[in-house]
C-alpha cells in the first residue's frame, strides 16, 4: 500500500496500485476538481498523468 496526496489539493488517499489509486481519487476529483476533469484537453491529461506517475513513484508505502 502506498499513500499519496492529491497533486491538486491536500487530501490523502492509500491504494495498492496505481490503477487503484486513480479510482480512489476520481471521487474526489468529480467533487471537489471537477472543473480540472471537464476543462482537460488531451494534452491537460497527458501532463496530469506524467506528475500522477511521478508521485506514485515516490510515494511512501503504508
């Protein structure tokens, strides 16, 4: 399991893998970023991933 903060706000979700932690924080992102999630363009989402990818990499396991 590993822990990581939301790269846009505070909040702290904990997940197994980084599939599972994208469906952990897509709630969240649907309530509380849902303007990050409509406004995206595909580049918007491309850049996203890269630091979501970066943060799973040195996230600290639980």
């Amino acid at each position: 399991m590993k822990k990581m903060t939301c790269p846009d706000c505070d909040k702290e979700f904990t997940a197994d893998t980084p599939e599972n932690m994208m469906d952990a924080m897509h709630p969240h992102y649907m309530s509380d970023h849902k303007e990050i999630i409509e406004g995206a363009t595909p580049e918007n989402k491309k850049e996203w991933m890269g630091k979501f990818n970066e943060e799973w990499e040195k996230a600290e396991s639980v």
